[in-house]
C-alpha cells in the first residue's frame, strides 16, 4: 500500500460556509468543488438542505476538505492537530498569519527559527491550529 496523499477534512459543525469564505481571504484558497446535502439527497431534512456536506479549497498545492457535519454527529473532540504551511515569500507569511489571527489567537508569533526560517503558530476561529515555515526572504 503506498499512501498518496493526507489531506486535512474539518468537520465544522454548521459553521463550513462561515470558514471557507474566511479561508478564501486568509489563504487565498479557492473553492474546487462544493456540494449540499439537499444536492445529493432531496429528503433530507428541510434544515440540512443548504448545510455543506463536502467542500475541498485549494491551497497553493495543497488541499483542504470540510463539512458542515451532520445533526447525528457528536460534537468533536479536541484533539492536538496542526496543518504545517510551507511558504517561500515571508511577506505572504505574515500577511496570512495575521488574517488567521484576526479573531483567533497567535500561540507562536512569527520569530527567526533556529533552523533559518520564519515560524509562527496560529489558531484561527475556527480552533484550526496553523503552523507557519518560511524563507526569511523572497525565493525567485
């Protein structure tokens, strides 16, 4: 078995649409594909109808998936989980570690790393937590 990928997937009870147009000014994502639950089940509750069942943004490279979740699940536990950001432009760092503290809270504020680069941590209003590497100056 040869694993291809691990992508992240957010269950964000009822707060998805909420999260990925924050995502989309934060990180630039932009959204590949977004279905409701009334899309793929036309009897679902009236109230679940325009819930997001599955969304996936895309990240630079990388690939973010969420839902809404559903009124049967049970709320999530909180567990110790960080996406890791890898940037080459330090401007472009910091100008989306601020816009995910912005109603979130830096644990780590962008210092020099020991290993060269910039790192900070974040944890956005969501309860995502963020961890930031980048070059301390632009790469061409």
């Amino acid at each position: 078995m040869t694993i291809k990928a691990a992508t992240p997937y957010f269950i964000l009870n009822g707060r998805a649409e909420q999260a990925i147009a924050f995502y989309q000014r934060a990180l630039g994502a932009k959204t590949e594909a977004l279905q409701r639950f009334g899309d793929v089940d036309q009897s679902c509750p009236v109230a679940m109808k325009s819930r997001v069942m599955h969304a996936a943004l895309r990240v630079g490279d990388a690939l973010l998936m969420m839902s809404d979740g559903s009124d049967e699940e049970l709320p999530p536990r909180s567990g110790n989980v960080s996406i890791a950001l890898q940037f080459d432009d330090p401007d472009q760092a910091r100008q989306c570690f601020d816009a995910l503290a912005t109603n979130g809270k830096a644990i780590q504020p962008l210092i020099d790393a020991p290993w060269g680069e910039l790192f900070g941590v974040v944890s956005d209003e969501f309860g995502i937590n963020w961890m930031f590497n980048s070059a301390k100056v632009k790469k061409a």
